[in-house]
C-alpha cells in the first residue's frame, strides 16, 4: 500500500491498495473514508496536486463508491 501525507487543510494522507483499486483518505479531524473503484493514476494525481481538497471534492467524492471506516476503540 502506497501512503502519502498531503499538504492540505482538511485532509492528513491519502492511501492507496492497487490490488483493490481503493483510494483511503485520512481528514484532519480523524474520519477515514474509502473510495472503491479508484485507478493508480487518479491517487497519483491526487499526491501531486496543489490543493487537495479541491481536487477532492471535485474528481472523487461523488464520483466513486465510498464508505466511512470505522475503527475500533
């Protein structure tokens, strides 16, 4: 699994699995989200864009199955 931080006001890192083409998003106030069906080539664009959060809300949420995980306590 892939791992970056991100240089960004809500977001702290973006994962990604290739295996399961899944995109996992860390937010700064401690929610996780999974995004399935996500291809290697948008979580790279992802890493390497200027704002995070705009690039975000506008190429992903939405746009991809997503799901909140939920860790145990």
């Amino acid at each position: 699994m892939e791992v970056v931080d991100l240089d960004s006001r809500e977001l702290r890192t973006a994962s990604f699995a290739a295996r399961l083409h899944r995109l996992r998003v860390a937010y700064r106030n401690g929610a996780v989200r999974d995004f399935t069906g996500v291809s290697q080539g948008l979580f790279t664009a992802l890493a390497n864009c200027e704002d995070p959060d705009t690039f975000l809300r506008e190429r992903v949420d939405g746009q991809y199955p997503a799901r909140d995980v939920v860790r145990a306590a």
